[in-house]
C-alpha cells in the first residue's frame, strides 16, 4: 500500500496513472460497448439478454459476403490506385529535374485541407450520367456521354483521388531519404536509368509504398464520406453504408445489428493496422540514411522534362483543381445547371447572402468551430502528455499506452459512432445528443494524429535541459510548463491545425451522433446535397476549404517565425 502511495505520490507517475486511464477510457470504453451492443437483444436503452442471434444472422445472410467481397474491392482498387498516382506524383517531384516540380509538390497535398465528401460531391455534379458537367460537354461535342460514376469503378477512381496525398507524403519521404550513393555504383556497373530504377530504387522505397498502401486500404474501408455520396445511390452496400442503413436508414433502426456489422469492420481494418505496423518497422531493415548529408540525385529526364510535369499536373488537375473550382462555380450560379453562355453572364453571390441569413448554417459554423478549437486543443494537450510520457520517461507500461492511443487509428469512424451510442445513452454525465458527444468522438478519433505531430517535436529535445531545470530547483510540472511545451511548441501548432481542420470537416462519426441544434458542418453539407440546395452546399463547401487554407497559413507562418526568433 505504500508502494502504491509512493508511486502515485511522484508528479510524473500520477499523470501517467491519470493519463493512462483516460486513454483507456477514451480506446476501450466504446469498443466494449460496440462488443456489448452487438451481443444484446433489445435496443439501446431497453432492458435484454445477451444472445449470439444478430451474429447468426449476419453471417448466415448471403449478402454479407457479397457486402464484404465490395468492401474488400473498393478498398484494394482506391488503395492501388492512390498509391500508383502518388508514386508517378512524388517520382516526378522528388527524383527528377521536372520544371515546376516544387510548385507542383506543395499543390499535392492541397487536397488534405478539402473535406473528402466535398470531393465526393465534385466528381458527381462533373460525372453522373443525368447532367455532369463533362458528360454534358461530351454529349455536346461528340454526341455520347460516357462516364458514369455512379458505379464500383466510379467509387474507386473518387476514393483514390482523396487518398493519394496521403500516399504521396510517405513514398515522397521515402524518395528523399535514399542515398544516391547505391544509384551512383548501380550506374558504375552499366546499369541505365530504368534498370537502376528497377533495380535498386523501387525495392528500397517497397516499405514505404506498401505501408502506403496498407494504410490506404484501411481509410478507405472505413470511410463514409464517399460511399454516402456514391455509394448509396448506386445501391453499393459497403461496411460503411449497411451500418448507416441499420442505424439511421431503417425504420425501426436496428442499432444491434449496426453493432455487428461495425465489429466486423474492426476486425477487418485492424487486421490491416496490424500489417501496416509491421511494415513500417521493417522500414530500418531498408534504411540507407547515414549520418553525412546528402541530397537526393535528379534524373535528366532530357526532352521529356515537360511531358513529365504535365502527367503531375494532370494528377494535380483530377486531385485538386477541377473539384475546387467545381465548387465555387455552382456557388455563384443561380442555379445548378450544365455552365452555358448566358448561365455564366449571371453569376450570382446570393447562395453566400442566403447563408448569412440561414440559421442552420449559423449555428452549424459555430458548432464546428467550437468543436475545432475547444476540442484541437485539449486533444494536442492530451497528445503532448502522452508523448512525452511515452517518449521521454523509462516508465514501466509506456508502450502500453503508445498501444491504447494507437487503438483509434484503427477504429472506423462509423463503427466508434454506434460504440459511443451504445456507451453514452445512460452515462451518468447526460453528454447524448449534445455537441459534447460529439467532443468525445472527435477526441477519441483523432488523438493518434495528434500524437504523431507532438511525438516528432519531443523527440528532438535533450534530456540535459530536463536535468538542468531539476537541478535549479524547478518540480516536474515547472519543467513541463516552462521547458518542455515551450519547445514542443512548433509540432503543437502543426498538430493543432491538423486535428483542427479534420474536426471541421468531419462526417464519418457526426453523421450517426448528432442532434438537431448540436449539428456540425459536415451532416449539413450532406442534408444541403440531399436536398438538392446545391448552391447553398457549394457556398459552405468554399467557406470551408477557405478556413482550412487559412489555418495552415496561420501556423505556417507561425512556424516560421518561432524558427526565425
């Protein structure tokens, strides 16, 4: 008992008592209950007994597994294709001497800022086979309309383009981080560009595109945001869209078996975490990093320089341009149509005047943005506790807790809504249908990303000026408040706007936990698109993407300036 006093009565071992069970709390919590919700008889709130039926009954259903084989497909597809887009994208920008190749590296990860159902939303105004825009000019041109993305390739093509920044950052990383040295005896010994590249490039960087792809696999088979807009008109069940339909689009909804379907989500995404962790350890086996400096060699791609550029920006043209000025174009039309002559001699802004005077949209700003600043920040400071204890003490249990923050990277969003509707709905602090549940979501999901932009910075700072504060007299917390977080600073900002933008955009999670006067800005794009009030989607679509944009250039700039000071 006085072991356990001693312990808890040291500052750095009851943060991490109290850390540890917060997380644990936040990791474990909802995956007991979405466990729980699927093994019960009744619904949420009801009294019941604990049955094996709802899983009898999934997996004796044939359609399960044709759910499963379209799950599988779309994730493989969208991840196989990123990655090869990301490849030709960071080999173009990284290794060659492409003109225009630091422009067109900066625009690749544009496409993060842009919430992922607006992309969705983009491709089906420029590609549904009714009145899309390129359907319309290629009727009008050539008498055929030949896309139609309401469809598993259309699904897959959209979900690529959304994944492939992503992608793009890790092989980009990858390609940096060579030493040209091997390239250079390679060369020695006869062998050409392409025999180099196949030789002795592409297998060095094989971790990093195979934990790219790993990692693509899962975001895709969890997410909602694309297949909500695609998916579902097509009447292409995924894991996402059968949870969606057994918890919101029944009636009566049936939350046990949106339980059931969302364990085996988990199941299957954490299968794939599971890969991608193993993948990226055996990243050191690969490492040619050495402690002299060096930079990557350029490829002289000769007469093919500007062809090379073109191929990136066409990329960057599908990934970025022609969704962001989709969308600014509906928002100034009167109303949505194929853009013509005398549509485009009048341009309107009243989408943005209506919005202003709309109260869904008022409250909607406010609540995403108290959820983006409130919630990024306890969620940065929570991430910056853990990695400190996780990196920077020799605390017996440490990895534990690197385990239990890294649970949520796994969770599918939808699967973590019906575990926390199932957690929260008799919680003795009544947080349900509030924006506070939604606060618990968006925590809970996002911490990993969090923990991945503080862990970078924390890793960098010496041990001695931890040593030096105690030695003049200053206790832990002292040193925390006064070294530490100071110098964590610039990775606390990145990671604030990181977990900022996501919890602006997010859907994956709010659309199955909101309540009406709670709702957030990414449930009422979908209702505005639902609705057929494109203008008014596309206006909010816009505003945004233009926060998101300003809150990296805030921090960029902040960043700077804490380096030049």
């Amino acid at each position: 008992m006085k072991g356990a006093v001693g312990f808890l009565g040291q500052p750095v071992y009851l943060l991490f008592a109290v850390s540890g069970i917060a997380l644990a709390f936040l990791s474990l919590y909802p995956t007991f209950f979405l466990f729980y919700g699927s093994l019960r008889s009744t619904p949420i709130g009801v009294p019941g007994e604990f049955t094996w039926s709802n899983y009898i009954r999934v997996y004796s259903d044939p359609e399960t597994y044709q759910l499963l084989a379209n799950t599988l497909l779309f994730a493989a597809g969208a991840s196989g294709l990123s990655v090869l887009l990301a490849l030709v994208l960071a080999w173009i920008t990284v290794r060659t001497n492409a003109p225009f190749r630091r422009m067109l590296e900066l625009t690749a990860v544009v496409p993060n800022i842009m919430p992922s159902l607006l992309v969705a939303i983009s491709w089906v105004l420029l590609l549904n086979p009714t009145n899309g825009i390129v359907n319309e000019f290629s009727r009008a041109t050539l008498g055929i309309a030949p896309f139609n993305v309401y469809g598993l390739p259309g699904l897959i093509y959209v979900e690529a383009l959304v994944l492939t920044p992503l992608a793009f950052l890790i092989i980009a990383a990858a390609l940096r981080g060579m030493d040209p040295s091997l390239e250079e005896s390679a060369k020695t010994l006869g062998s050409g560009e392409a025999g180099v590249a196949v030789r002795i490039t592409f297998p060095l960087i094989r971790p990093a595109i195979l934990a790219a792809a790993s990692l693509n696999f899962v975001r895709a088979a969890e997410t909602f945001d694309t297949p909500a807009i695609i998916a579902l008109p097509a009447r292409i069940e995924v894991f996402t869209t059968k949870i969606f339909r057994e918890a919101i689009g029944s009636f009566p909804a049936n939350h046990n078996l949106a339980a059931t379907y969302g364990v085996g989500l988990l199941t299957l995404t954490l299968f794939f975490v599971y890969l991608y962790r193993r993948l990226t350890s055996q990243v050191e086996r690969y490492a040619t990093v050495t402690g002299k400096g060096f930079r990557p060699n350029l490829i002289d791609l000769r007469g093919w320089r500007y062809p090379a550029s073109l191929a990136a920006l066409l990329i960057l043209v599908l990934m970025v341009i022609l969704p962001i000025l989709t969308l600014f174009l509906v928002s100034i039309m009167p109303y949505y149509q194929t853009p013509k002559w005398h549509i485009l001699q009048n341009l309107t802004t009243r989408h943005y005047v209506s919005l202003l005077q709309d109260d869904r949209i008022s409250r909607a700003f406010q609540n995403s943005l108290f959820l983006a600043v409130v919630g990024a920040t306890l969620c940065i400071f929570f991430a910056a506790i853990i990695s400190y204890l996780t990196v920077k003490t020799k605390i017996v249990g440490r990895g534990l807790l690197d385990s239990l923050a890294f649970i949520p990277w796994a969770f599918p969003g939808a699967a973590l809504a019906i575990g926390i509707l199932w957690a929260y709905i008799n919680f003795p602090i009544p947080i349900y249908a509030t924006v506070w549940i939604l606060m618990v979501a968006y925590v809970t999901r996002f911490l990993p990303y969090g923990l991945r932009s503080v862990s970078s910075t924390i890793i960098q700072i010496q041990a001695d000026l931890e040593e030096a504060s105690a030695t003049c007299g200053a206790g832990f917390f002292a040193t925390l408040r006064r070294i530490l977080i100071p110098l964590m600073r610039p990775g606390m900002v990145a990671g604030w706007v990181i977990l900022a933008t996501f919890f602006v955009r997010e859907f994956s999670c709010s659309i199955f936990l909101y309540s009406p006067g709670a709702e957030p800005l990414g449930p009422l794009l979908y209702f505005y698109y639902q609705e057929g009030s494109f203008g008014a989607m596309a206006g909010v679509g816009v505003l945004i993407t233009l926060l998101s944009v300003l809150m990296v250039i805030g921090a960029r700039a902040f960043t700077r300036a804490e380096i030049a000071g």
